[in-house]
C-alpha cells in the first residue's frame, strides 16, 4: 500500500497495475469472510464503487460496447481500490496514516527532483534552457509539457503537488523547530513546482481553497488578522506572474474571448474549453436523464463538434475537460449525482473528523474537475481511489464515521 502511494506521483500506470494485482492477490490469501463482508457493506466503497457500478450499468444503454468496455477498465480502480483499502483495514499497523501521507508525499518529492533532473540533462545536451519548435516558438525545458512530458500530463503532476502541499502544510504546522524548518522548506519547494508546472486551475483552487480556509478559520476563532492571508497570496501570486518569463505570462494571462468563433483555427486553451463545454452541453441536453451511454459518450461529443463547425475538436478528438460535464455525457443527470454524492460523502467525513489537510485536497480536487476530465485517465483515478479511502479509514476520528 505504501508502495501505492509512493507511485502515484510518478505516473506509471503499469506499476499502478502491478502492485494492486499484488494488493489484490495478498488479500485472497489473508482476508477472512467477515473481512470481505464489512468491506461490502462499507459507506465508502458504497459512495465510490457505486459511481462505478453506475458506469457499468450504464454500457448496456450504449452502442460501442468495445469503447464502453476500455472506459470501464480503465475506471476499474473506482471499484477494486477502494474495496481492497477497506477490505484489509484490520490489518494497518499503528500510525499507518501518517506513514502513508509521508509515502505519498516523498513520492511527490522524489517525481519532482527527478523531472527537473531530467529537464537539465535535456537542456545540457541542447546547449539552451528552451528547446526551440517549428513555428519558432521557444519553450522552456523547466516549464509546463517539457518538465512533465515524461511522467505524466502537467495537469496532474501539479494535482499531485497540490495533494503534497496540503499535507506538507499540516506537518509543518503540528511540528516545532529544526523539523518545522525543513517541512516549510519542503513546502517553499512544492509551490515553486506548481508555479513551474503552470497549472492554472490547480494554482487558482489551491488558492481559493487555501483563501477560503483563511476566512473560515479567522471568522470562528476570530483571530481576524488571519484573513490578511488570501490577500497575500493573490499578491505573491501578481508578483511570480510578472517577473515570470514572457512564454509564463502569456499562458497564465490568457483569458476566454466569450465572442470567439468556433469555427475559426485561433484558439488559446480557455477558448478551447468554451467551445468543448458548448458542445458538451448540447449533447447533455438531449440525453440529459441517463446520458449517453459510456461508449458512445465520445463519438456523441465529436459529432456535437462536427454540427457546431468545430473543426479543432474533430481533428483532436477533444474530450470535455470538465469532469462534471463529461460524466453528464456519459451517465446524464444520475452520473452527476453519483459523483456529487462520491465528493460530498467524503467532505463530510474529513470535516467531521476535523482532518482539514485532506479536506483541503478533497476541495482542490473539486476545483481541478472544472477544467479537466480528470476520471478518465488512470492517474487520477488511482489516486482518489487510493488516497481518501485509505485516509479515512486509517483515520482516528473524534467521534463516529457513518
């Protein structure tokens, strides 16, 4: 399991595999019925494997079996992750949270040295800091797809890094001295990564989370000097963008033209996700109950493409990027409630429990769905699968989980 954890930053789906085949082969041997019994009948793996049943169930409304079929594979984690976490929670020595937060965030550590190792090799061997394209454009080795290309798309490493700042925050906090140093040392090294990383979805929730704590917090202990915070961070934020290179500037900067034309070639990724919501939105209207079918989600989103002009989409076979809208797609109106109800459940029980770090990650992973279709690639998948189970089940609540 620790394993697990520490693998998730890197990205390797086949590592991912292998081990919860070894996960999965390790609780056949050593599990008992009753093990097996509580794991079903557990509120967790009712709220996450039920989003997966219901993308099962919904194949059989669908066409392209074959495409349904890989899609379900690849969400397979949704069901076998957190059944497996549940299933093996008598087995979890003392004090396994706080050894499988250090697991994941070591692996985020470790994912983030080694991308920027391998990014100063590149640079060496290419006598610059930017590898220069076709078109003329010069792309940083230490920024954006260059720096990440190699792990995993830069949407989700900077996920990950969230995830690690959230809790490398939480140990920096309860820890004094020497050790608070180093965890605040780490933390400086984490943003530094997700402003390289230029997610900017991923920085906007980390603020707005981090903001939004900030205003809870100082108006419920009324230490109000506390709400200076967010106006920090929105300035310290101003100061990295325009001292950031001019390559940085224009991709932070870039803002939706609402008057764009769909059918035109000049686009800028927030015009990109316009027009993908346009779409999305015409094929949720006219399956909005049961969705489309998964299967038949994708080809339904292309041809929305074809009618509306979208010639980019077509070509690129663009997905949503937005996870809500893309499980409307797919599982309409009941798709959208069984994931609200997935997140919901989850954010209940961390605030009850009073564990606001992985809260924090909980709500940042709810921001970062806005802009990505994130549930429909491995990385993500495995990740929430994986880590709010395991969080809550290995957590020491004050009161009673329901």
């Amino acid at each position: 399991m620790l394993a697990l954890l520490f693998t998730i930053p890197f990205g390797f789906v086949d590592v991912y595999n292998g081990l919860f085949v070894i996960l999965l082969l390790h609780s056949l041997v050593f599990l008992k019925k009753e093990d097996w019994a509580d794991a079903f009948k557990s509120p967790i793996l009712l709220a996450v494997g039920g989003f997966y049943v219901l993308h099962v169930l919904n194949l059989f409304h669908a066409n392209d079996m074959a495409e349904g079929g890989r899609q379900l594979e690849i969400k397979a984690p949704f069901l076998l992750g957190s059944l497996l976490i549940v299933a093996n929670k008598k087995l979890y020595i003392t004090d396994f949270k706080n050894k499988a937060e250090k697991a994941f965030i070591t692996g985020t550590l470790g994912v983030s040295i080694s991308a920027l190792v391998l990014s100063s090799i590149k640079a060496i061997q290419a006598g610059s800091f930017y590898l220069k394209t076709e078109d003329g454009k010069e792309l940083s080795f230490f920024t954006y797809q260059q720096l990440s290309e190699i792990f995993s798309h830069p949407g989700y490493f900077a996920t990950f890094v969230g995830f690690a700042i959230f809790l490398t925050l939480e140990n920096s906090i309860q820890s004094k001295g020497k050790k608070r140093v180093f965890h605040l040392m780490r933390l400086a090294f984490l943003f530094v990564m997700l402003i390289l990383l230029q997610g900017r979805i991923n920085i906007l929730a980390l603020f707005a989370v981090f903001g939004a704590g900030a205003i809870y917090y100082g108006f419920k202990k009324k230490m109000y000097l506390i709400l200076s915070i967010p106006a920090l961070l929105s300035i310290g934020l101003v100061v990295l963008l325009t001292s950031g290179s001019e390559n940085s500037k224009n991709r932070f900067l870039q803002v939706p033209n609402f008057e764009y034309d769909i059918t035109g070639n000049e686009f800028n990724s927030a015009t990109y996700r316009l027009a993908e919501w346009t779409c999305a939105l015409d094929v949720i209207e006219e399956n909005f109950w049961v969705g489309t079918g998964v299967g038949d989600n994708r080809q339904a989103l292309w041809d929305a493409y074809a009618e509306r002009g979208f010639a980019q989409g077509v070509k690129h076979k663009y997905i949503a990027h937005n996870q809500y809208l893309e499980t409307m797609i797919a599982c309409g109106f009941f798709g959208l409630l069984a994931l609200a109800v997935m997140l919901i459940y989850f954010g209940r029980q961390f605030y009850a429990i009073g564990d606001f770090a992985v809260l924090g990650c909980l709500l940042f992973l709810a921001f970062c769905l806005l802009t990505e279709s994130m549930f429909e690639r491995a990385w993500a998948i495995t990740l929430f699968s994986v880590f709010f189970p395991l969080m809550l089940v290995t957590s020491r609540p004050t009161k009673k989980v329901t």
